[in-house]
C-alpha cells in the first residue's frame, strides 16, 4: 500500500483477515523496536493510540538497484523465508499502478467521457477496462517469449498492433490461421521497448510548486534566454498490412 494508509486501525483490520501487508514507513514515524533481526531488519511493535492493543510489524531497510531506499513495514515478521531483497522487490512491483494510471488516461484516452448518465458510464468504464485487459494478456503473452517483464514493454504499441490484428482476423476466413497469427502478433509486441522507469526523482517541495504555479520563479534580469535550433520533425512510423495497406504507428 501507499504510505498514506499507515495507521493502525487499517494494519490491524489487514491481519484480522489473515492478510499480509507492505507499506513504506515515513522518515519522522518510529515504531517502537521489541528485536534486531538482522542487518537493517528490526521487529517492532505498534500500539493503538485510542487503547492498549498492539500488533506486531517488522521494518526492513529496502535496497534496490534504479529505486531509492525505502523503509518498509510489513506483517511478514519470518526474515529467512522472507528475506529484505526479496520484499524490496515485492514492494516495487506497486509502481506498475502508476504506469497503468498513465496508459489508462494517455493512451486509451480514457480522460474524456462519452456517456451522459450513470449507467452508460458504467459501460463505458468496462468497456475501457476489457480493451486494457485485453492488451495486458497481449504483454504477457509477448513477455513469456523474451522473458522480460511487462514493465518493459511499450503499452501504447501492443495497442496499436492490437487493433491491427483485429482488423486482420476480421478479414481472415480461415479460422485455422488465428494460432499462427496470434503467435507472430505476440512476437511483434514483444520488439517494442521502453526505457524502464521505476522510481521519481522530482522534488515533493509544495512550497516550490506554489511559487511556480504563481509564477513567482522570474529568471533574472542580466539572465539572456539561449535559444536552441528546434529538433528535426520525426517521420511517423508506418506498417503495411497483408493486402497492401498502410497503417500508422504513431
């Protein structure tokens, strides 16, 4: 989870329902240490504020390579079955979510709305959400021939080519030849990369951000802009079809 749920009402209702959980510990929260388990691995214990009950965490320091440290707390107290590397990995698979808010808005265009009543948003909303399933299983698939994760594949080309092999299997009468272009659609999805991403490093000052909202952050008076000659316009990428046909990537 974020670290905005750290309370203890939410970890106590997670492990009331023999869950697990793992949360990042913000830097100024000091839960209080009960044993060292090992090298940057502390069980501690948090304790209601409106009562005398606790519940038992552990705060591992996460390491890992392309993200930040992080302090992790988590209800997985056994430090040899779960060891701190493998939680750090578990914990960063959450950057998946951020990813998927920008191709679900970005590329599936999904931050304007057609509908008019509650209903017909409903439908809209699944309807989105069968297309993003859809192209995830397209990853997935593409993943499992290259063995890459699906953080390294390009959502919004797995869309594109996901719509052109739509378009190829309406035209295709032979449903005998839907495995075989199902397989060379996969291995066609899974050239497309992208640079992997897996950690922010803007600055979180909101002082900052108002000061530039309000444009208060003026360049300075004896300051001369250097102006740069703009980049050569990119020719878009194109593919042709079985029949002949041109389509756009991008």
């Amino acid at each position: 989870m974020d670290s905005g749920f750290y309370s203890y009402a939410t970890l106590s209702k997670i492990t009331g329902k023999h869950a697990q959980f793992i949360i990042p510990l913000k830097e100024n929260v000091r839960p209080k240490v009960l044993s060292v388990l090992g090298s940057s691995d502390y069980l501690c214990q948090i304790k209601d504020p409106a009562g005398d009950n606790t519940i038992d965490v552990r705060v591992v320091f996460a390491y890992r390579n392309g993200f930040r440290r992080r302090r992790l707390v988590t209800s997985l107290l056994d430090p040899i079955e779960f060891p701190a590397n493998e939680l750090a990995n578990l914990y960063h698979f959450r950057w998946r979510i951020e990813t998927f808010y920008l191709e679900f808005k970005c590329c599936l265009k999904s931050a304007c709305w057609h509908c008019q009543t509650p209903e017909s948003f409903h439908r809209e909303l699944l309807m989105h959400m069968i297309v993003c399933c859809l192209i995830r299983l397209t990853m997935l698939g593409s993943c499992q021939l290259v063995k890459l994760s699906m953080g390294e594949l390009s959502f919004a080309r797995a869309l594109t080519e996901t719509r052109l092999l739509l378009r190829i299997l309406l035209a295709t009468t032979d449903t005998d030849l839907w495995a075989s272009i199902w397989e060379a659609h996969l291995s066609c999805c899974a050239r497309y990369r992208v640079r992997h991403k897996p950690d922010r490093h803007f600055s979180r000052d909101r002082q900052e951000y108002r000061r530039k909202s309000r444009g208060l952050e003026k360049p300075r008076k004896n300051n001369k802009r250097k102006y740069q000659k703009a980049s050569p316009i990119q020719k878009p990428e194109i593919r042709k079809g079985s029949k002949g046909q041109i389509f756009l990537l991008s």
